[in-house]
C-alpha cells in the first residue's frame, strides 16, 4: 500500500470526525494569525512611540493591550484545536485499535498461524503509538505552523514583494531537500518496525518458554539471541533519527543563508530611507514567525511519514481474509444428535503442501465415541479441526445430522462442540471466571456444580479465595491437572453435543489422571465424541476405533476386534502398549 493510499483510506475512516476536525482547524488558524498581532503592535510602537518626535502613550496603551488580548485568545485556541484534535485522533485510533483486535480474532487459524505473535503485538503497541503521537502532537502543530508561515509571508509580501521574493529562490532547494528525507525516513520507518516485531517475537518466546530455557540451561543463548536482535534495532534506530535530525539541519542552513540575505537586504532598504525602523522590525518578527514553522516543518513531516508507514501496517493486519461468513440462507442447527459424516474429505494446509488428508471418508454416530489412532502426522489433529471449521476442506463435505457443515450457521456449530485440549488453556482472571467461559450466562450455582463434575472443587476450596483465586497468566499458578480439570468443567458446562478430546491425561501424574478419568466418565456418555487417544484406557473406553494412516481409514472396530485382526492397530497396540 503506498503513501497516498493510506493518507485516502485514512481519510475515509476520519469521516465521522471531519465536523470536529474542521472546527479544530478553524481555532488552529485563529491561533496562529494571532501571531501577527506581536509583529505589527511592536512595530507600531517603535514608531509612534519610541522614535516619534512627540511620543504618543495612549498608542502604546493600546498596542501592549492588542497584544495581551491576542496572546491569551491566540493561547486558547491553540489550546481548543490541539484538545480537539487530540478527541478526534485518539477516538480514530481507538477504533482502529478495537478493529484490528476484532480482526485478529477472526482470522483463519491458517491464515493466524503465519504471524508471529510478537509482529502482531508490534501492529498494536508500537505502530499505533507513532499513529497516536502523531495525530495528538504532530498534526495540530503542523496545521498552527503551516498557518502562522503563509498569513506571515502573506503580509511580508505587502510589506515589500521585492525583498520578500528573495527568500522563494530556496524554496526548490528545500522542496528537495524535504521530499528526500521524507523517502528515506519511511523506508528507515519499516525497516523499524520490522525489527520492532522481532524483538517483540524474542520477547514473548522467552516468557511463553521460560521453564524450558531453565530446564536446558539457555538463559545466556536466549541472552545472546534478544541482544544480537536490540543491537539491530539500535543500528537501524539510530539510521533512522539520523535522517530525521538531519533533515532540519539540512534546512536550516538553507534558510540561514536566506535570513543573513533579507537582514542585509532589508538593513539597506532603511540605510536609504525606503523603510522606517517600525516597519523593518515588523518586517523581522514576521520573518522569525516564517522561519520556526520551517524549522519545524521538516520535524512534523518526518513525525508523520512515521505514522503514515505505521498505519499501512495496521492496514496490513485489517486486510487479511477472516473465516468464511455464513452463506445467504445458512441452515440453523437445532436440536444437534451428533452424527458426524466425513464425505471423501481431502485437505492440504497450503497449495504448496502434500496433503494431510486424502478421500478421508469416515462415519461417527450420534452419542458415538471414537478414538482416533495412528503414528504422528497421520492427520488426526487436521481431522479433529475441521470439524468446528476451523479449516476448511479442499474437497469433499462434512455432514452434521445430515447438513453439511459448510452450509451450517457458523455460531450454531461451534455452539454445539466443546474442546479439551491436551494443554488446558486458561485466561488470567478468576478460576470462575475460567469456567463461566464455558457459558458466559452461567449462575454461580451452576459454575460449582461444573466444577464439582470435573473432580475441581476439592482443590479450588482449599484456597483462601476459593472460586475467586487468580489463575494467572495463562493459568500458571494452578498445576497441570488443576488446569485440566477447569477445563474439563469448562466443557461441563458448556454442555456440547459433540465433544473434542485431545488426550487430556496423557502429561498429568496418575493421581490426577485418575481424578480426570472419573470427570470425563460422567462428561462422556450421551455425547458424540472424537478423541486423539494416547493412552490405552482411553482407546478402550471408545466404542470405535479408527486407525489413521496417511490421511486415510486404514482399520476401523472396536479394540478387541482390532486386536484380533492382527493388522496396523494390533503392530502400534504391541509397539506402545505390550
């Protein structure tokens, strides 16, 4: 996306705030015309006053009057436009911030799985903070600036065009000067931000992964890794705010030279008498008035190509395709069984791939449970996502009750199915809280008879807080089972028709797997399940068997009549379980 594309697509989102933008724009100009208050009062006053033959004080009464008047109106209108805009900023910011949140939700969990986490924190902290910085800093100095420099060139060229004139003869110079370091600061810009996203990207690894980095001793290789990548953001920071400081001295030694001529030009024009000494201080402070704008104009257009390159990140992120919408007409799912068809299913996750699964046809019946078996990479993890869509399949169909799942409203199938993953993932916030996600509308009655279901209540009264205790980041605190078993009742709560169940025992002690199997004896029954099975007492508890291989049914029965088949179930029984 260039420059100019992400100024319009700006500019179509500000469209709500244009009422307060213009109102704020009014009280900006009003600010800096102020400005030219100062510049004629005093020259009035050299005049009429301190060089006039017969001093007149009643003038300078009410020139220092005018003055303190304009000041104080200038101070309050520079104060009104920069707290408007500000408003305006941070209200357009805000909902790019809640949109870019709302768009990462709804991501594809392939398109999700090609971004870094830290990249994507990168879009929230640091982009939309240069994009805040420069809407509630830059833009209202910028626009009271570029007013104060043309209504004082405007009136400089009444005063005297000729002498006025010489100071456009720069103006080329620093038109270039300007449009080169504007490149080079936005591509110095990305580059940032790049190396931004990967720090962040090494931050987050090492939080996420701080008991493995212990385990295996990595603290100075994980040391030496975020060092080389902040010595490489240091390099290319330290590029960039060479353009942008660079910039401004650039300009300011074109516009000195410009100063030193129109000094000398102008101390001339009063040597022979073409300019009285009021007119030519006048003259001067309108001057000093046109020179700081510039001074400052290449900080502000440098703050702000900043923030243009930061947006077209954000842009990035709020372009990328979110899961499939419901089809016009899509079938609402009530009163779900759970019968689940896989109708010759094929499924690569990218074009580039083999893929996982190839004619996978399989049938799981209402109230059914079904172990999935088979070597790692058989696609057994791809089969148990497609089923609440998470991915959708390149050919072939998925029926739910008869109705296939991609002519199925969204939000009445995920309704439908509950998950326990093999790492129970917890929110920070209350163990309550943790459940009730389950069902958001959940009294507390029914939070603890969940938890009571789930084998949890034990170890949740024997806290001080009881359902009140922080979890923690990501459920820290509690241990592996505890974890498992709130998101066992979690799943209770829900109350899915179809359950997914990736092997929830198979990394816990055998005290809480025995406390887990008892809460899922009483979760299971009546519901259709798909269990990613590691464990034998878990394959045996399945009605059916299906043994994966290549993405394809190789074996399907029960355990016993697999057994007795002495096939590719029977070899993988006797490799892990003899």
């Amino acid at each position: 996306m260039t420059a100019r594309e992400t100024l319009l697509r700006l500019a179509r989102d500000a469209r709500p705030y244009y009422a307060t933008l213009m109102l704020a724009i009014g009280l900006g100009t009003v600010g800096a015309l102020t400005n030219l208050v100062p510049a004629w009062g005093f020259g009035q006053i050299i005049n009429r006053v301190i060089t006039a033959a017969h001093p007149d004080l009643h003038s300078l009464y009410v020139m220092l009057f005018a003055i303190g008047v304009a000041l104080v109106a200038g101070a309050l209108a520079t104060y009104g436009q920069t707290y408007l805009m500000a408003w305006s900023g941070q209200h357009l910011i805000a909902r790019m911030r809640a949109r870019l949140f709302e768009r990462i939700l709804r991501l594809p969990l392939g398109e999700f799985a090609k971004w870094r986490p830290g990249d994507l924190i990168a879009r929230f902290n640091s982009d939309l903070q240069i994009m805040t910085d420069a809407v509630s800093i830059s833009l209202p100095q910028l626009i009271t600036n570029t007013v104060t420099f043309v209504s004082s060139f405007v009136v400089m060229m009444y005063m005297d065009w000729l002498l006025t004139c010489s100071l456009i003869l720069v103006a080329p110079l620093v038109s270039f000067a300007v449009s080169r370091f504007q490149g080079l600061i936005s591509a110095g810009t990305v580059r940032s931000q790049q190396r931004i996203a990967d720090l962040s990207a090494t931050l987050t690894e090492a939080l996420i992964g701080q008991r493995i980095i212990k385990a295996f001793g990595r603290e100075e290789y994980e040391s030496e890794r975020f060092g080389k990548r902040n010595d490489e953001y240091f390099g290319i920071y330290m590029k960039l705010t060479q353009f942008i400081q660079t910039q401004p001295l650039v300009l300011s030694v074109l516009m000195t030279s410009a100063i030193v001529a129109i000094i000398w030009l102008s101390t001339r024009e009063v040597v022979v008498h073409r300019l009285d000494v009021g007119h030519l201080f006048q003259y001067w402070v309108l001057l000093a008035n046109l020179i700081n704008p510039m001074n400052r104009f290449a900080a502000f257009v440098g703050e702000l190509s900043k923030a243009i390159v930061g947006a077209g990140r954000v842009y990035e992120v709020l372009d990328l395709p979110v899961e499939r919408a419901d089809k016009p007409g899509a079938a609402r799912l009530q009163n779900v069984q759970g019968q689940i068809a896989f109708q010759h299913v094929r499924f690569a996750y990218s074009p580039e791939e083999p893929p996982v699964l190839e004619d996978f046809t399989a049938t799981v019946e209402a109230g059914e449970i079904v172990a999935l078996v088979g070597p790692s990479g058989a696609g057994k993890t791809t089969i148990v996502n497609l089923v609440p869509r998470f991915y959708e399949p390149q050919s072939g169909r998925i029926m739910l009750d008869g109705v296939d799942i991609s002519d199925a409203r969204l939000a009445d199938l995920r309704a439908a199915i509950g998950i326990v993953p093999q790492e129970a993932q917890l929110f920070r916030g209350s163990i309550a809280d943790n459940i009730r996600y389950g069902r958001l509308e959940a009294t507390d009655e029914e939070v603890r008879s969940a938890a009571r279901e789930a084998n949890a209540e034990e170890f949740i009264l024997g806290f001080p807080e009881g359902y009140e205790t922080e979890v923690g980041e990501r459920g820290l605190r509690l241990s592996g089972g505890q974890r498992q078993r709130i998101a066992i009742a979690r799943a209770i709560l829900r109350d899915p028709r179809i359950l997914i169940l990736d092997e929830a025992t198979s990394a816990l002690d055998s005290h809480s797997e025995v406390l887990i199997e008892q809460a899922l004896d009483r979760l299971l029954p009546g519901r259709t399940t798909l269990i990613i099975a590691h464990r034998l007492s878990t394959i045996r508890r399945a009605h059916t068997i299906l043994y994966i291989e290549a993405g394809r049914v190789v074996e399907m029965g029960s355990h016993e009549t697999l057994l007795a088949k002495g096939g590719a179930y029977a070899r993988l029984h006797a490799t892990q379980f003899a």
